[in-house]
C-alpha cells in the first residue's frame, strides 16, 4: 500500500502493498496527526518542508526503515526517534540540530546516516552503537573533537566530516579497516595519527584546508589513489614530511599546480638560500633578487625581493612580477601602490 498526498490532505490507496508516505516539497509546518495512525509505515519522506520540531509520537512508527527529514528548520530531535530501531537509512542533513538525543545508538540497524549542514559541536557517545553503518556523512557542521566511540564503527566504508573544527582524530581512527572515502578537508588539523596506516581498503582522502606538514604515512596504504592537498591530486612520490621537502624537485616538476604546492611549501627563503640568486638592485634594506636556475622550469625568471626587519633582523622574502628591476619600486608593489616614505606618514 503506498500512501498518496494532496494538499492540505493526505490521500490512501493501494499499491503494490508498499507502506510508503512521500511528502516532500509539501511546506508542512507541522505533521499531520494522522500519520501517527501508520505504524505500518515503511518509508517515509519529509525532505524539503518547514518542519522546527518533530511530534514525540514519531517513535509510534516502529516499521519505518526509511526516514528523510533533509532541509527543513529542526533545531532538535525527540527521544523518540530512539525507538526506531527498524531503520536503515535517516536523512537529517540542512537542518538546524545543534544536539542529537543521547539514545540514537538505539538505532542500530542504520547502515547510512546524514547529518551534513547543521550546527553540531559534539556526538554523543552512543554513536559508537551503530555498529552497522557503512555510510555517514558529518559535513559542514561545528564539530571540534569526535568521541572515541566513533572508531567502533567498522563497517563504515565513507566517512566525510568535511567543513568542521576538527584539531585532531581519535588515536584509533585505524580501526575503521572497511573504509574507503575518508573526507577531512576544511578543519584545524595539523597531523595524521599513526593509525591510518592500517586503513588498507582506503582508496580516496581529502586534506585540503589543513595544516598537516607530515603526510608519510600515507605511503603505507595499498590502495590509495586519491590524496586531495593542496587543491590537486597530490602524487605518492609527494607523500613526505613536507617540512623535508627538496627544492631540487621543482628541476623536474612540470605540471603548474603541483610546482605552486612545492614553493609554497618550501618557502621563497629556501629557495633562495639553495639555488642562489643574483642581486638585480638594492634600496635601503630591500634586495630585488632573480633566482639563477629557475628558467629551466618556470616560463619566466622568477623575482623575489628580500626584506630585512630593521627591528629584529628576520629575513623575509617575497615573490614580484618579473618585470620589476628596483627594489624601490618592488616594495611599492608589494605595498599596493604606496612607496614606503608614505605609508609610514599614513600609519
């Protein structure tokens, strides 16, 4: 029996003896009561509504398998939703959830779970009972640490907690073997735990938007393809301690993006002090510098203009067009048009 909707009323036919309920793009505010009389509901979807809160008898629908909750205004979920231990896929993303009830490790039959674009800062630790998941998705949310719990769920093939606060991931993190997607882009962190060596099935792991320097022990995965830094798919031969990173590989690198990782990562100063330069001009304490080996492989010379702090005599360096041959008129450049006598009067 599938369940067909009108608006303002809801409409009962059979069908194919499917219990299933499609109230999408409905703009409900509220649900009606009468679905609370269906607990032989079997899907249910409510994506794309104005739903701000959930009835409590929303438990009473204990055959559901499906549940589509996706882009509506819910800032909670019922308790209830714990006794809804039938389903298998729960859809929550777009909402507004800054909290999920403690008992949703009661649902431990989920194998996708989504929960993408809220306002989540934390996971209960009950989280770790859904021990079936294979799918889950945390995207876009407040998320700065995860419970350790996370890492019992071994059946979990993707993994995407993209666009959070995350500073770093469980020790264990190595536990999730069946993993194959793993996406960290856009968090805080600054190192890879030693575990992941042992994700052997991963295939695919986005790092763009961190400050992670060590990337080694990557080399250990199989079946690693796909390594997202930097904005590119970064090479094996690049999955080093990039702290360690030889400048002599820019010789023999010819593709343009991976180059721009290589000397933002390196740093002008390195470059420099490895390949030599030689001084075009110098004004005051500014050097205008054209790096010697550089035309092998960029399309032009590379300028670089070099900066001693008067007050604590740190070296800077920066990189200028290579048209400039004054150093006065390099730092110009560098101050966007205002000459150095002048920005001081300014400040």
């Amino acid at each position: 029996m599938k369940l067909l909707t009108s608006k303002p009323e809801i409409e009962f036919a059979n069908l194919n003896s499917q219990p299933i309920l499609d109230l999408r793009f409905c703009n409900l505010k509220t649900l009606p009561e009468s679905i609370a009389n269906r607990p032989d509901l079997i899907e249910l979807s409510l994506l794309n509504n104005q739903l701000i809160s959930l009835p409590n008898w929303i438990g009473n629908l204990a055959s559901l398998t499906s549940l589509s909750l996706s882009a509506n205004q819910l800032t909670n979920l019922p308790d209830s939703l714990g006794n809804l231990t039938n389903l298998q896929w729960l859809y929550v993303g777009s909402n507004r959830l800054t909290a999920l009830p403690a008992n949703i490790g009661n649902l431990s039959k989920l194998t996708s779970l989504s929960l993408k674009d809220n306002h989540l800062a934390t996971l209960p630790e009950s989280i770790g009972n859904l021990d079936r998941l294979t799918w889950l998705h945390l995207d876009r949310n407040q998320l700065s640490r995860l419970p350790d719990s996370i890492t019992k769920l071994e059946n979990l093939t993707e993994l995407n907690l993209s666009n959070n606060h995350l500073t770093n991931l469980p020790t264990a993190i190595g536990n999730l073997t069946k993993l194959v997607k793993l996406h960290l882009d856009r968090n805080r962190l600054t190192n890879l735990p030693d575990s992941i060596s042992k994700l052997v099935n991963l295939q695919e792991i986005q790092l763009d938007g961190n400050e992670i320097t060590d990337l080694s022990v990557l080399q250990t995965l199989p079946s690693l393809q796909i390594v997202r830094f930097g904005g590119v798919n970064l090479p094996r031969q690049y999955w080093v301690d990039l702290d360690r990173l030889n400048p002599r590989w820019l010789l023999a690198e010819n593709r343009v993006e991976l180059r721009r990782i290589l000397i933002d990562r390196i740093g002008y100063l390195q470059i420099y002090n490895h390949f030599g330069a030689i001084v075009q001009d110098t004004w005051r304490q500014y050097t205008l510098l054209k790096t010697r080996r550089f035309q092998s492989f960029e399309r032009e010379p590379m300028v670089l203009l070099k900066m001693v702090c008067p007050s604590t005599a740190h070296i800077h360096i920066l990189r200028v067009p290579p048209t400039m041959t004054s150093a006065e008129a390099a730092i110009v450049w560098v101050n966007h048009g205002i000459h150095p006598d002048d920005f001081a009067v300014q400040t």
